[in-house]
C-alpha cells in the first residue's frame, strides 16, 4: 500500500452518488461475482460467429455500448475503497499504463495519486497494484485503453545474421529466439536479409500487416547503409530518377550522404519499394555496393535507440499513425472504444486563375490536398464529395483531379451551380462527407487563393 494514495479523497473526477449495499454482498465478494460474471460474457462472446464478433465490435466503437463494466452491480468508482486484488505475477499499474501510452510512468504514477485511474471499475490509487492488461479492463478518466488480449504491435531491432523467420530447420538463429514465450502468436510484416539489422513490425494483427505488405499501401522505409566512398554528388540524382534493375526500375524517394570519411561513407536512403535486397541491388548498381545495411524507419515508426535484439510495445500514438498510413484510421478509431467516430460535412472552395483545364484541375487538386491533410482523412474516411463549379468553368470537370489522387471507390460528383449576378468568377468549391472522430467545432473548412475572401471568418 502506497500511504500517499490509498484512502485519499476523490480528486480527480466528482465521486458518483455511492449505491446502497445490497445485503450480504461485501464489496470484495462484489468484484468477484463482477469478474465472474465478465469471464462468461466473455465466454460467450468468443462463442460468437466472425461476423457478430466484428458487428459487437463496431457496436462498441460507434456506441457507449458496454458490457463489462460493472456499473450496475460492482464497487462505485467514486467510493475511496481500494479493494483491488493484485494479480499474481500481474505487471505494476502504471507500467501497463505507460506501455499503452498514456504517458511516462511518472505521468502515470500522478494520475494513479489524483484517483484517475480505474480497475475493473475500482479506482486504485496504489501505485504498486499488480494488475493482468489482457483481462483485466482498465480506464484512464472513464476511457478504456486498448486491451491488448488481441492486438500485439512492437518494433524488433533485429542484429544481424539473424533469419527473417520463427523458426528453421537449418538451426539459424530466427525472430523468435528473441521473444520468448510471445513468439507463437507474432508474426513479422515484410522481411530483412539475414545480414540486414534494424526495424522490424511484429503484430497479430493481420490485417494491419496485409495492408503494410501490400504493394498499393507500400509504406517508407528508411535505411542507413555504409557504402565506399567518396560518393559523388550525381549519386542521389540518379537514385531519385530510377536505376533500371533486372526487375524493373528502382526510385529512391530520398537520398543523403551523412558522413563520409576516406574510403567509407554513410548514407540515408528511403523508399516505398519492398523488393528483395532492393536497397543493396540500388546501390550496387550506382557503384556504392553495401558493407552494412541497417533499417531505421517504417512509415510512422522509428527504431531510435532500441538495441539489437530488444522489443517495445508501439504507443498508442503509433498504432494509430500505422493504421492511418494504410488508410485504416477509421478501423483503430473504432477499435478504440469510447472514441465515437461520426460522420459529417466538410467544405471547401478555391478561386481558379482562368477557364481553362490545368487551372482547375491544378486548383481542385490543392483544395483537396488541402481538405484532406487538415483534417487527417485519407481517402478511405470519405464517404463522398460533391464538386460544384461556377458556371464560367467548362473546360473539364473537377473530379478528375480528385481521382488523379486517388478517390478511386468514393462516390464523386460535379455541378454547375446557380448563375447568380455579382458572385465571384471562376470559384470551384465542394462538399464532403467525411467519417472523422474529430468533433463537429474542430472540422477544418478550407477556403483558398481569391475564396479565402467568400469565408473570412475562417483563418486560412
Ligand atoms: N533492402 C535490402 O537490400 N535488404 C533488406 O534487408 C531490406 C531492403
């Protein structure tokens, strides 16, 4: 027991009315009959077809469906009772809170102290509570973090010599030799060669890791590689436009010398290929062949300061950025209950220099771009958009540049709108629905070039 928690009055959230006791039921054998009783809905829901599993799921993101919380009949979370049992071998609170990424442990420990964390619906104050994350439900101001009984996501450092694989008959060392008893249910997204080291994604999440493997969805990647030096300056403007390579050609989205020094140098590389050896093949055939190749980056992720050989648990932030770089935010939105995600309306309009078929299709693809990252959508989170065009604008129609950007299954739309004297010339705006989490005040509005004058309530 912690003495600066424990039994402390509520700060952090107004203590709810407390319930009457219901005779015979002390508020221990309460928790049990709550935790008995979610082990069966439990039970239950794994009982479940794929499909209602997936449909409850929804339920529970698009809704405050609930049904393990022991509101009705567990201890009142605003008691200041702290009748929480600790797990044996269950990790320390505030780690399985920092882990999940709240926050530094140190964060962490205040929100414990300020009663603002929850236990299977007991607040707990203790900083040293052992609890169970994959079945125990724990809230942070009444909003549940991720369980992680299903989804497993960590970054891998992997040394090198080290086979991309769980296990092999040849007995070469192998991804699992470092997971220990996590290994059976993990599997790796992509590959390294087996001289490559650095960043690899580790997750049960198939259909994260589909997405990060699929060609459409390649994410960057980011690697360092020693090459020989000196590495002229001609380099990476020959990387940038392509090397042709017996597969077809190879384009480097990025290259940059970091240090050179005598007969060696260092250089940064980054690409959204996932070929075989595509990295040393590129810079073998520019005539720097590669001595050590490590991978530091994929997408949203970075392999920072893990060491070769170590795990970490990506933080929530992280999760969420993956998902989005493969066009599923609104998937982890959902899988984050209590995060509503609504749909609704976004709007935009831009002047166009002239009539004629660059200007608009140059000036619908800035306003969308502009739409789009302002508010964090990708396409996936559009329903659909209609486009309409004052009615000087004939020359082509404005869809086609969203589709150029890859609005290939949204519904799209354009209109000649109402010729009304004295409107401003040569304006394309549209309307969006969009599924977003972000609430209705915080939908970004974009008014560009000459437009910007139409809504100057809005800050552009
Ligand atoms: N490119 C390579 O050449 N090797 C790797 O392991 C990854 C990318």
């Amino acid at each position: 027991m912690n003495a600066r928690g424990r039994n402390t009055p509520g700060r952090g959230r107004p203590a709810r009315p407390s319930r009457p006791a219901r005779p015979g039921n002390s508020p221990r054998r309460e928790d049990q009959q709550s935790r008995a009783s979610r082990e069966e809905a439990r039970a239950r829901e794994e009982a479940l077809s794929p499909e209602a599993k997936a449909r409850l799921r929804e339920l529970r993101g698009l809704g405050n469906y609930d049904d393990d919380r022991p509101g009705d009949y567990g201890t009142d979370p605003g008691e200041d009772r702290d009748n929480l049992v600790d797990v044996p071998d269950g990790v320390r609170l505030q780690k399985v809170l920092a882990a999940a990424g709240v926050g530094s442990r140190r964060y962490c420990e205040e929100l414990i102290g300020e009663g603002r964390i929850e236990v299977d619906g007991q607040v707990v104050r203790r900083f040293g509570a052992r609890v169970d994350p994959e079945n125990q439900v724990i809230r942070v101001d009444g909003k549940r973090i991720p369980s992680r009984q299903d989804e497993v996501y960590l970054v891998f450092n992997k040394p090198r010599k080290v086979l991309t694989a769980m296990k092999d008959d040849r007995g070469r060392s192998v991804i699992s030799d470092y997971l220990g008893d996590r290994a059976e249910r993990l599997f790796h997204v992509g590959r390294l060669d087996y001289d490559t080291e650095g960043l690899m994604l580790l997750t049960n999440d198939g259909e994260l890791a589909h997405r990060l493997a699929h060609p459409s969805y390649e994410v960057a990647k980011t690697y360092l590689a020693e090459v020989p030096g000196p590495v002229p300056k001609d380099v990476g403007r020959r990387l940038a436009a392509g090397v042709d390579l017996e597969d077809g050609l190879a384009i480097a989205d990025k290259f940059r010398v970091l240090e050179q020094s005598g007969q060696k140098a260092l250089v940064e590389i980054t690409l959204h290929e996932g070929r075989k050896h595509i990295v040393r093949r590129m810079l073998a055939e520019v005539g720097h062949p590669v001595s050590r190749l490590v991978r530091t980056t994929i997408g949203p992720v970075k392999l920072n300061d893990l060491r070769p050989g170590k795990t970490r648990e990506l933080s929530v932030r992280e999760i969420g950025d993956l998902f989005a770089s493969v066009g599923l935010l609104l998937l982890w939105a959902r899988k984050q209950e209590g995060l509503n995600v609504a749909v609704r309306a976004v709007r935009g309009a831009i002047q166009v220099d002239e009539d004629s078929r660059d200007a608009i299709l140059e000036g619908t693809a800035e306003l969308v771009s502009e739409v789009m990252s302002r508010n964090d959508l990708t396409t996936d989170d559009v329903i659909s958009v209609l486009f309409t065009v004052t009615p000087d604008l004939t020359t082509e129609f404005p869809a086609l540049a969203a589709r150029k950007l890859g609005f290939h299954a949204v519904p799209l739309m354009c209109a000649t709108e109402i010729p009304v004297q004295g409107a401003m010339p040569r304006v394309v705006r549209l309307m969006a629905h969009i599924e977003t989490a972000k609430p209705r005040s915080e939908v970004q509005h974009v008014y560009l070039r000459g437009a910007a004058a139409l809504r100057q309530d809005i800050a552009q």
